[in-house]
C-alpha cells in the first residue's frame, strides 16, 4: 500500500509528534504497522500480512501473502499462476507470493480501523512515556509549575516536565498558597499505574522534601561526608534533623547551617519560614535523646530497663518548657526523631518555680511517643 497525501501527512508528522510530545517516531511505526496488519486482516480476511515503511519512498507497503492456484476459489487468500508470475517469474502452482495492496484497494473500512488504532498507539505511548517520567522521579525532589488552582479544593493542577500532578490540600503546608504560574518543589512520594493513567503523588508535606532540599544545598550530604540519619517533621511549623559526619574535620551541624546560616536559611525561605533544628546524631542513644531535645539542656537520660524504647529525661526546672515546647511540639519531634517514648521531668520533679520543697504538687508527666 502505497501512502496517499493523508498517509504521506501522518508519516511527516510522527517527527512532529515525536519533538512535540517525546513519543518515539519508530514506536509510532511499528503502531501504525499493527494497525494496517489489523485492519487488512479483518477486511481480507487474510492472517498473512506484511506491513513496512518503505523510508526512501516515505510510504507504508502493505503485502498480502498469496497462495498460487490453477482456479482462484479465495482471492483474498488464492492468486491465479498466470498472476502471480508477474511477481515472481519462477513461481509454481502451491508456491506462495507476496501481493501488493494499492490505497485504493485497502478500503475505507480498514483505513478507518487502521486510525483507530494509531490513536490508541498515541495514547498508549504517552502514558508510557509519562509513567517513565514519573518513575525516574520517584522519592525525588522536583521542579513544578503551578498551572491552575481549583478555588473551591484548594488543590493545585501542577505541570512535572511534560506531565501533570495533583497537589492536594492536604499535601501543601498550612497557610500556603499559589497562584497559576509559581514555581514550586514537590517531593514525589510515589507513582502509580491506575485505569485512568499514570498518577504521581506528590507532597509538600513530606518528611523527605527537607531530606532532599539538605541534599541540594548541601555539597557534604550531597557527596555522602555528612549522613542524614532522621527526620521528623510538622509541616509549616518545625522540623528536625539528625545528621552524622563521616569525616572528623567536618562539623555534621556546622556545614548544614552553612556560613552565617546562609544554607539552612535557604531551606527555610522555600519552606515559608518553618523552623528547623539541627542536631548530631549519636549511636549512643541516651546521647542522640538528649540532642534531639535540643535547644533544652539535658541533665540526664534514663532508659528503661525492660527493652521498650521509654527513657526518662531530666531537664532543669528553667528549661522545661523549652523542652517540652509550644504544646509538646520539642518533645514530640523528638521522639519522633529518635524512635523512643520520651517521659519528661524537671529536676525538682515538681512544676513550676520557686515552690517549696514538699508542697502538694504534681511531678511533670509530659510524654512524648514516637510514630507507628
């Protein structure tokens, strides 16, 4: 089958469809192949079809496999000997021979099979092509483009590469909000293969969207002399971060705050002024504890004797309420951080200041678990 003008256009633009879109030319060949192939089967009720683009004429050949005959019973599957010799001169009866099909011989029915087909090859090859995005940027930090915000949701329509997400509400930080055309990071948390295509979860929410931020602005984390160790997060309001350096000239804390803080402030300004702390991670875990419940000093760390991950943590009466934090937030990142259930107490083991010794108080019972 040789290509009419139309065919001649679908050819020239699989170049198009291929810098516009990303889908390979070839892959598109090889779809538009199956679809004739398919199309000449159903109208020529012929299962021996051969389809190729002839790429010096720019054109689809279509061949139907013939077999060669004295008396033609089946012209879609039979050839009289007399024809088929014009083909091939040394064929004889039972031979089989390849049969060219002209356009106009192909038929309106089949072309019309045969575009349906394409279209789903397009189809298929972009969600191809967008799963293979996604998936390259899996559980990695990436650059997006709001492209609209739903005004009743909240939700943010945003544009990965050549791909859209769906930001939820739920995954932005409180109080945050964007307009069509920021640009923002995202965290892809996963990628799945759905009935309705390729979806990407995204977040900016997630614990490792910081992970991943430290990694861009850090060359020591980047390179792998400094190691985080954990994180633990409240979105919009303070994170945590545990970090190890695995040379002993290099300051683990001091080169993730960066000169005059310069980097760790960065971080801050791309996540709207959410707080972070940083603190050295140790193998000793009553030494990690008490880093984690930094900026509060630590008098001592009591780790249970049974082997459940509780300890209790003695703090000066001046420093509780740092320790605890603004509604238990300190210790409850803390804990996080570590993995342990942390029991707070002050040193008098009573609340308040200034009181007496032996009056009816109650000693501190601020306890901060980790997450599941």
């Amino acid at each position: 089958m040789k290509t009419s003008e139309e065919d001649i256009g679908i050819v020239e633009s699989l170049e198009m469809l291929e810098k516009e879109r990303g889908i390979p030319k070839d892959y598109m060949v090889e779809q538009i192949c199956k679809a004739i192939t398919t199309a000449c089967k159903n109208s020529y009720d012929n299962d021996n079809v051969s389809v190729y683009l002839n790429k010096d004429k720019n054109e689809f050949e279509v061949f139907l496999r013939k077999e060669v005959v004295d008396d033609v019973l089946d012209p879609n599957n039979e050839i009289m000997l007399e024809k088929a010799r014009r083909i091939d001169p040394t064929c004889v009866e039972g031979d089989q021979v390849s049969v060219q099909l002209h356009t106009k011989e192909f038929g309106r029915i089949a072309a019309h099979q045969a575009r349906g087909v394409i279209r789903q090859g397009i189809r298929a090859g972009e969600r191809g092509l967008m799963l293979k995005e996604f998936q390259a940027k899996h559980q990695e930090l990436v650059d997006a483009i709001v492209e609209r915000v739903d005004p009743r949701s909240g939700a943010a329509t945003v544009r990965i590469g050549k791909s859209e997400a769906l930001l939820p509400r739920s995954e932005m930080v409180e109080n945050e909000t964007f307009r069509d055309g920021d640009h923002i990071k995202v965290y892809v948390v996963d990628v799945r293969d759905t009935e309705k295509g390729p979806h990407a979860i995204i977040s900016r929410t997630h614990p490792d969207l910081v992970k991943r931020l430290f990694e861009t602005e850090v060359p020591e984390i980047y390179d792998g002399t400094v190691e985080i160790k954990a994180v633990s997060r409240e979105a919009g309001s303070r994170t945590k971060l545990a970090v190890l350096s695995h040379d002993p000239a290099v300051d683990a804390v001091g080169a993730c705050i960066g000169a005059r803080g310069g980097r760790v402030g960065v971080i801050v300004d791309e996540l709207g002024g959410e707080k972070i702390d940083i603190v050295e991670y140790s193998d000793d875990p009553q030494q990690f504890i008490a880093n984690a419940l930094s900026p509060a000093n630590v008098l001592s760390v009591e780790l249970a004797e049974d082997g459940s991950h509780a300890c209790r943590v003695t703090v000066p009466d001046s420093q509780l309420s740092l320790a605890i934090g603004n509604k238990g937030q300190n210790a409850r990142l803390a804990a996080k951080l570590t993995g342990w259930k942390i029991d707070i107490k002050p040193e008098s083991g009573f609340y308040g200041d200034g009181e007496t010794e032996g009056s009816a108080q109650q000693p501190e019972k601020e306890i901060a678990e980790p997450e599941e």
